[in-house]
C-alpha cells in the first residue's frame, strides 16, 4: 500500500487533512475496523518519503520502497508480536528467537522491552534525513508500564521525531497518553462510498448490491472488514437467517466459525434486540428476521453480561465443542417465546 491513491478515499481524505496540520504526536481514534493502521502507516510513510505531495507519499522512492519492505531505518513500527506476525513486521532478533525456541508465545500485548528499544530509537539521528518516525497500532495494547515508559518521547520527543498512536478502543489509553497527542477521530464512510470500494476490489466477483448491503450492515458498516468476510467466501443469504436458526437451537450455520466469531454473532444479535426491546431499529440483521416480540428486558441485561464475562476466555476455552452446546442452549432459552399462563 505505498501510492496513496490505493487508500480507500475515506481514508485518502484524511491523510490530504492531517498532512496539513502541524505536530509530534497523533493519535488515531475510533473503533476497530475504520483503518486506524492503514491510515497511521500512510501518514509516516509520507513524513519519510523523498518527494512528497499534499495526499501523501511518492509510492516510488528509496524510502517509499523500504516502507513497504518493512526495513525502514527511520521507521520503527510497535506492535503486539501475534499483530506484527499477522501484518508481516518483524521481530527483534531476541523475540524472535524465543518464539522459534517455543520458549513462550507471541505476546498479545506490547511489550515493555519492546517499547525501550523503540524509545531508544527515537533518540537516533535519522539514517536518510527525513527525520524518525514511530507507528504504535493497536495503542491500547501497551499495559500500564509499557505506556508509561513512552510518556517522555511523546512529550519531547528527540530532534524531529514523529509518532502515530493508532487505536481502536480509546477507553483504554491511559489519560496520560491521550493528553500529549493531537486526536484525529476516525471518518464512517458514507454506505453509497462504502458499495462503490467494495465493488471495485471485487470486480466482476462482486455480488449483487443486496447481497453488499447486508454485509456492510453484518459487520456494523465496516467497509475493509466486509471485504474480508465476502473474500472468504462468506454468504449474504445466510446471514439474516441466523435468528430463527439459532431460536431453534440450530448452530449448523455457525459450526465452522471460531468461537470469537460465533460470540461476536451472539452480541450483535443481543444488540439488535436490546434496540427493538428499546424502540430502536436493529443495527447488524434486518427487522424482518429477528422474532416479532423482543425478549424481556432483564433477560436480555443477563445475557449481554453473559456475553461479556464469556469473551474474556473466548480465546483460551476449556472446551470448545461443550462451550459452543452451552451457547446454543443459551441462546435458544432467551429467543423462546415467553410462556405467559391463560
């Protein structure tokens, strides 16, 4: 992704806005899925590039190059080892070392000795003369001491160094942190912009406009996460049929999907009727689907906190195959009808 022009143009628009402005530090901000990192990694790639425009890098020089190589001398990108392996950025010769050793497992996190030697970094002299840059992503993955160890460079960082703290759940930043950067907040694009991108990466393998409208409405309006699902062979028709599905304890639809996926379905469908429940309009399936009357209130309360105390070891489950029957019969107990007596 080095030209700007591959951005999608939500995320073109604001690379052109921040490029005019002036500062040290910024911070990226909104949920996930609104491409924090595609847009913190454009934004340094136009600080070290050699012949930048008003919408951002060359795509074609030195610099541009050892960007998209992941070897830029002057770039220092800090990331959790399991995104920077997902993302192809590598490691320091120690990490990887004791990930290959299988002495311990990729951090989730970003860790404290990680974010020594990129403090460490920023203290350099620049190898190209483009000055230093930093790219954090996601920032809320830096535990309490691992943000306090940055907080000196974001106040003053060294000779002219640059930093993107790229970040999808804000809550978590420590106070600290947010209040040394300038905060760009991250643009939704509008749903005809969305359908048009889409279709463009698709090409002739797009589907029907039906068909992208309910993906965009499945993933909450996240246009790059929507391309993603339709890419994997994810199917439309499927999706608004999951309700009265699951009402019926039929997890059949859901059986080949990790467990993150099959809860993230499961707080979507919760949302939905806690909206309808509320006289909202459902945000994720259509109206249309979801069961006529909305599950009582406190049900509903109780299973979203279900919910939530669930995806704190969605990812390290005893069992998946029993914690996906207790889902199911969970799921079917709330979405059944209520029996009032005569």
């Amino acid at each position: 992704m080095s030209k700007p022009d591959t951005l999608a143009p939500w995320l073109q628009t604001q690379l052109a806005h921040l490029l005019q402005q002036r500062g040290h530090a910024w911070h990226l901000e909104g949920p996930s899925g609104l491409g924090q990192y595609e847009l913190g990694l454009a934004l340094v790639q136009a600080w070290l590039c050699e012949a930048p425009s008003p919408a951002g890098a060359c795509g074609e020089c030195r610099s541009c190059h050892l960007v998209d190589t992941h070897a830029h001398p002057d770039l220092s990108v800090l990331m959790p080892e399991t995104v920077a392996l997902e993302l192809g950025w590598p490691l320091s010769e120690k990490a990887q070392k004791e990930v290959d050793d299988k002495s311990r497992k990729p951090s989730k996190e970003i860790r404290v000795d990680a974010m020594r030697e990129t403090v460490g970094f920023a203290q350099r002299t620049s190898a190209r003369g483009r000055g230093m840059a930093v790219l954090v992503y996601p920032a809320e993955r830096m535990n309490t001491e691992t943000a306090n160890t940055l907080l000196k460079t974001l106040e003053e960082p060294a000779g002219d160094t640059r930093l993107v703290l790229a970040c999808e759940a804000t809550h978590q930043l420590l106070p600290t942190v947010r209040s040394r950067c300038q905060s760009h907040a991250m643009v939704w694009p509008a749903e005809a912009d969305a359908l048009t991108w889409i279709k463009s990466e698709l090409g002739a393998k797009s589907p029907a406009d039906s068909a992208l409208i309910t993906c965009l409405r499945a993933v909450g309006g996240r246009p790059e996460q929507a391309l993603a699902w339709l890419r994997s062979g994810w199917d439309p028709k499927q999706w608004d049929s999951l309700p009265a599905a699951m009402a019926k304890g039929d997890w059949s639809l859901l059986a080949k999907w990790a467990p993150h996926q099959q809860l993230d379905v499961m707080q979507k469908l919760c949302h939905d009727l806690m909206a309808t429940a509320s006289s909202a309009s459902p945000r994720f399936f259509a109206a249309s689907s979801l069961p006529p009357v909305a599950p009582r209130w406190g049900v509903l309360a109780r299973w979203s906190r279900d919910l939530m105390q669930a995806a704190r070891s969605v990812e390290h489950p005893y069992s998946a195959g029993l914690m996906q029957e207790a889902w199911a019969a969970r799921t079917r107990e709330v979405l059944a009808p209520e029996k009032r007596p005569n």
